[in-house]
C-alpha cells in the first residue's frame, strides 16, 4: 500500500499542474478543468492496481482529451471556442480520427462562409485557418485591433447562434467520444 501510495503521489505532483493547464486551455472553464483532473486521477487511484501504464503521462494526457471531448458533447454550448478546439483537433494523431477532424474543421469552415459578412469571414480565416494575430491583422487590412476584436466577437457570436453549427458540433462530439470509448 505504502509503494501505491507513494507511486500515486509522485504521479500526482509530477502531472497535474500540465494536466489541469491543458484542461483549462481545451475547456476555459477553471471549475470543469479541475474537475477533470480530479476525476482522471480518481479513476488513476481506483484502477492503480490493475493498470499496466508504460507511459503515464502519454495515458493522463489521452484521458484529459477524452474527457474534454465528452464535457463538450454535454449540454448546451455556452461558447464557441475555435481556438481550443482547433488546437484539441490537432493533437489527435490517430488516424480514426481523421476524417471527425476533417468534417468539423469542413464544417466549421462552411457554416462560416455562409454566416458570416465578407469583412468578419476575412478576419475569422486569417484569425483562425492563418493564426494571425490581432496586430498583425489589423496592419494588414488598415484597421484597429480593437475593430479586429469586435469583428472576430461577432464571428464567434454569429457561429454560436447558428443551429445548424450547433447540431453538427453535438453530433461530431459525439461520434468523437463514442471513438474514444471504444
């Protein structure tokens, strides 16, 4: 008990720190980022005795994205937050989940074209598909970073109330938790 014990602890101080960081970059939610953290290293505890982990941050890490993608498939979306899950899309490296990344990313991308005024779609592509920055854009098209700000705002705000997005959003989550269970 004593080497469970201490073994848990090390990984414990080792890990939670990036894990909740990764967490709350994924949900930007402080509350939900701590509770999946907990319930990771809850679950970590319970099963300590049967799991054999060659590489436990790699498994903490996977079991941070999983639950991140189920904590989105729950409920209503408060926000649309691109950035994380473009970053969260990427970091999959399995090639199942290829074609999930693809059609939301397609999706994302169509339901933007089709939403969004010329001059917020324009913003949004260079903000999101270019990771420009906000001076950067704001040099390039001759306007205020705060007009940037306010034009990516609207995106956001536009995409969020979409129905059809948020359908397609649901449905995605879903298939992509129903992958990783399996």
């Amino acid at each position: 008990m004593a080497n469970k014990n201490q073994s848990f602890q090390r990984l414990y101080q080792q890990h939670w720190a990036e894990l909740y960081a990764f967490a709350y970059n994924v949900m930007h939610d402080k509350q939900k980022a701590e509770d999946i953290v907990q319930d990771i290293f809850v679950d970590l505890w319970n099963r300590f005795d049967d799991l054999t982990i060659n590489h436990h941050r790699g498994y903490l890490f996977q079991s941070v994205k999983n639950q991140c993608a189920k904590n989105f498939g729950k409920g209503a979306l408060q926000e649309v937050h691109i950035e994380a899950w473009t970053a969260f899309l990427t970091e999959i490296e399995e090639p199942a989940y290829e074609e999930i990344k693809r059609r939301l990313l397609d999706e994302i991308e169509t339901t933007a074209n089709s939403v969004l005024p010329a001059k917020c779609l324009l913003i949004f592509k260079m903000r999101f598909y270019e990771s420009r920055s906000y001076k950067e854009i704001s040099q390039q098209l001759h306007i205020s970073e705060s007009t940037v700000e306010n034009q990516i705002t609207k995106a956001l705000k536009l995409l969020k109330n979409s129905t059809r997005y948020i359908t397609d959003i649901h449905l995605l989550i879903l298939v992509l938790t129903q992958l990783t269970i399996n």
